[in-house]
C-alpha cells in the first residue's frame, strides 16, 4: 500500500533542511543584502547537495535527506 501522507518526523525533516539551506543562503550573502523565502532556489540548491551526500558520496539514501511520498 502507498503512502499517502508524511509523518509529523518526515515533514520536520522536510522543513529542518529547507531552513538550514536558507539560513546558510542568508549568512553568506553580505551583511546588507536580505533574501526572501524563495522556494525554488532552496529546492535546486537542495538537490545539488542531494546530488552529494545521496548519489556521490552515498553518505545517507534519498528518504533520510529529504523524505518524500512514493
């Protein structure tokens, strides 16, 4: 039977790698700039590092960097 929904780790999961993206997004900008939440740079820079630690260095599988409905 397929999954339907995520559970409330899986979604905490979710949301902990796009704030920890966005705050490393924010901190290596100077000082003066800001930055508004923009999804869709976090999700290719997400996949970027996915590319990484999933695929190149096999460090942990898909569903515990980014957990997501099958």
């Amino acid at each position: 039977m397929t999954q339907r929904t995520l559970d409330k780790k899986k979604i905490a999961r979710q949301d902990f790698v796009d704030n920890e993206i966005f705050d490393l997004i924010r901190k290596i900008l100077p000082e003066k700039n800001t930055i508004d939440w923009d999804i869709e740079m976090i999700g290719t820079i997400r996949e970027a590092i996915r590319e990484q630690v999933v695929n190149q260095k096999k460090i942990m599988n898909e569903q515990q960097f980014y957990p997501y409905l099958s």
